[in-house]
C-alpha cells in the first residue's frame, strides 16, 4: 500500500475496527472509532484557535489518552506536534516555546504562559463536528525538545512529512499487535515506539510512570507483542524478587526493544537467558535520524558489548583525532552520515548542525568496529551525561546553578549510579556562605525539570572554572572516581 497522511490513519483503521482498543491507560480505554472522532472534534477547536498548516503545536501533557489526542488533533489540523515534558518549569518552557513560536500550547493554563493555550482536561464544544477533515499533511513529522550543549535548548526538527504506509510494519512489529510503553511520551524513543504502531493499528498500553512489577503485569494483561525499555528500567525489574517476576505470564512477548543508554552486559545477558536471544533487540542512534544500529539477542551473543551494524540508511565510519577514517579495532569518534545525504533526515531550530567534512555527524561517542562491521561504544567524548536513559548537558544545570543569588562558580559532572547510570552530582563555588543546600535546591526546582535536578550538591571554597571559562569536567569527574 502507498504512505498515506497521518490526518487519515486513524479513519483508516476505524473503518477496519471501529471498536476494538486503540489506547490504554492505567483504568481508561478508547477505541479506534472513539479516537478518531474525537480528534476529529479537537482538530475543529483547533483550527478555530488559528492553528494552521505547519504550525507548531507545543503539547505540555503528561503520559494519557489526552496525549495521543492532542497529538492526532495537531495531524489532521496538518500542523507539527512538539511535545515536551508537562512538569516543565516555566522558565525552561518559555525557553522553548521561543525557539519553536508554537501556534498553540496544550496542557498549560492561560496565566501560565503568554501564548495561546489549553489547559490539562480541555474538552472541546460539543457543537463542533466530529465529521473528518480535509486531508492535509504536515512538512515535518514532528519536533522534538533537547537540551543544548551551550545551556539553551534546541528543537530537533524531522524533515519526513507526516505519512506513512500502514502495511510496513516497523521494529520487528507485527501489524495490529499489543505494545506496551513505559517510558514518559514527550521523549522520542517512547514518542515514536507508541505512534509507529498505532499507525500499524497495534494497541498501545502506556503507563502514567515506570514500575517495575506492573510492567510485568501489564504484558501479561494485555497479552503484549513488543515493550520499550530503556536499561535502568530493565534493571528495576530484574531486582524485583525472583519469585515476582517469574510469576507473570510473558509468553506473548515477541520482541523487547532497549536503548537510549549502555547497557550492562551482564544485565543484558540475564534478559537473553530469561527472554531467549530472539526477543532482546537494541538499537542505537539519536533524534536526528542521521543513522543508527541494531542488534538482536542472537547476534550480541556472538559480538558480546556490540551494538549492531549501520541499518541499511545509513554509513557509519570511525575518525581519529587526526580527522582521517580509522580501521577495526581502533577507537576513535563515531561519524554517522544518512544515505539520503546530510539534512535530509532533520534540521535543528535553536542550534546548528556540526559536521565534518562530507556531511557526517556525530552523536559524541567514542568507538570502534570490528572486522565483521559491528559497533563497539567505549566512551562519551561530550560532557553529556545519560542519567536513567534522559540525556541530560552540564551546561544547562551549570545555567541555572550560576543564576542563584551567591553562586559564584559551578560545575556539573555524571558519577556512577547502579539504578540510573549516571547520577547528575553538582560542585558548587558560593563564597559567601549564604547559599545552602535547601536555598539552591528550592531555586533549581523553579527552573530545572525534576531528572535534571543534581542528586547531590558538593561545595567547595575555589573557582570552578579558569581564567578562560573552562570547566574542567573530566578531571572533577576523576578525582570523585578515583581515576
């Protein structure tokens, strides 16, 4: 079948199963036909709030069904979803709500922000039709939040328009089978790990936040085909006491996706020998699209620490410090280029692309391949730190720890967590005296979402940083480590 525009998919399969479940959430359950006249209805509200063809609509809703109808109302109005986290701070939220000029904000009450809103709960009028609307495509899929490396934040901007072949079932995904995603929604890999299959008509389960033991009990309620994981939620379970998690049914699940942080390699071999090689894949790559890896559970048995192979979109090529392509076995930063030629896959609002010559990019890690062309992770060459799958940029913490009254310096560093990977543990330089764990804490939790808040506040009486601004992050980072 050729792509078809997203404002039709869920017409397209509420015509096939007009009452079989779309979408569930904790007690809340919505059909296909339910959804899709709904949105039909939301899509009117938001055309007479001036929403328009290519516009940007900031959702600001947390994990629910009124996610996924903000989220099809913004297709079929042909404009481009943009979803963010609902506990935003307002001073992050205006941040990015100025980098993407939304039409409209979902989610955010009127006197909480100075463009055009709806607030959490809205219910359209009831006079509007919930007849389809005329076909109409948006340019960009979607438009995805990240934090920058300079402190402010970036959209991260998809270049495929929002369309797509319902009879091309993605991510080792069967068409209209039962996916479960634990992960928060405004994130890309739970965004497009819930979306993909809704397109396929697949069911998708979300959950309001990850738990370990109601995961377990979810697949086995729903008789799940595929769930999204990330490792520290892979870990959460596996500390479940063992007569718990073996006393769910999990026979149903076909394939387990994991990615967005390392995974331990202990950690993953339990889950092959629990699950069996065939359902554990894991796939690395970032928002841009510019390329990625897969690997199954099969294949990482042979290549053990291995992330997979480029997919066949893309190149992937190893740079030594030189700038010359490096052979097998030599680590040096990993360079990702898609087929289609650089910026075709994503462009950047807030921030600009870095690449070297050719058109390749970096993700910031370093790596190598081996000889049968598989990717090896050995370390980050940025200061990015990935705390419990979120990728969280010093920078940015550094930002709003610098604005306290009394901070003269600061500098933000990852230490090791056995649940999160990372923990984010902040090193503050307040000469006065004033400022106490409590007064920067209230401060930050004004101007940070809650998993970019430090875990812990170290004060030390010396500047943080030279006379040039640098911050020497690796080194603070050793001497806490021990190396």
């Amino acid at each position: 079948m050729t792509a078809i525009s997203l404002s039709r998919i869920l017409t397209h399969w509420a015509e096939q199963k007009p009452d079989t479940i779309a979408v569930a959430h904790e007690d809340q359950t919505v059909t296909w036909a339910e959804l899709d006249r709904r949105t039909n209805r939301l899509a009117r509200a938001y055309e007479h709030l001036g929403v328009k063809q290519d516009d940007f609509v900031t959702i600001a809703l947390p994990n629910s069904i009124e996610f996924f109808e903000a989220t099809f109302a913004t297709w079929k109005v042909g404009a481009t979803p943009q979803p963010v986290s609902a506990k935003l701070p307002k001073f992050e939220r205006d941040q990015i709500i100025e980098v993407g000029a939304p039409r409209l904000v979902v989610g955010v009450d009127e006197a909480d922000t100075d463009v055009q809103s709806l607030p959490i709960g809205f219910v359209p009028d009831a006079s509007l039709s919930d007849d389809p609307l005329p076909e109409r495509t948006a340019r960009h899929f979607k438009a995805m939040t990240s934090g920058g490396s300079t402190g402010r934040p970036k959209l991260i901007v998809s270049e495929f328009p929002a369309e797509v072949d319902p009879d091309a079932p993605p991510l080792n995904l069967g068409a209209q089978n039962s996916v479960l995603i634990p992960g928060p929604l405004y994130h890309n890999g739970p965004f497009l790990w819930s979306v993909y299959p809704m397109f396929q008509g697949c069911q998708v389960t979300i959950t309001t936040r990850f738990d370990a033991a109601q995961t377990l009990e979810l697949i086995e309620k729903w008789r799940v085909d595929m769930i999204y994981l990330v490792p520290t939620m892979m870990q959460r379970i596996w500390n479940l006491p063992t007569e718990e998690r073996l006393k769910y049914d999990l026979s149903s699940l076909n394939v387990l996706w994991h990615l967005a942080a390392p995974c331990p390699a202990w950690l993953k071999e339990a889950y092959i020998d629990w699950l069996g090689p065939n359902v554990v894949m894991e796939l690395y790559g970032g928002t841009e699209g510019t390329g990625s890896t897969v690997i199954t559970g099969q294949e990482w048995l042979q290549h053990k620490g291995s992330v997979g192979k480029p997919v066949e979109t893309c190149e992937i090529k190893i740079v030594g410090e030189d700038g010359g392509s490096l052979p097998p076995g030599e680590v040096g930063e990993v360079f990702l280029r898609p087929k289609t030629g650089p910026g075709t896959t994503y462009h950047y609002m807030g921030a600009e692309a870095k690449t070297i010559d050719g058109g390749w990019e970096s993700l910031g890690d370093l790596g190598y391949m081996d000889g049968d062309g598989y990717l090896y992770l050995s370390d980050r060459l940025t200061d990015m730190i990935l705390s419990g799958g979120a990728n969280i940029y010093p920078a940015e913490v550094e930002a709003a720890i610098d604005a306290c009254p009394g901070v003269r310096s600061s500098a933000v560093i990852g230490l090791p967590h056995e649940d999160l990977g990372n923990a984010i543990h902040a090193i503050v330089d307040a000469p006065g005296g004033e400022v106490t764990e409590e007064t920067l804490m209230a401060h930050l939790n004004e101007r940070l979402v809650k998993y970019k808040l430090p875990r812990a506040i170290e004060f030390v009486a010396e500047p943080l940083r030279d006379d040039a601004g640098k911050v020497r992050r690796k080194a603070l980072r050793a001497e806490r480590v021990g190396g």
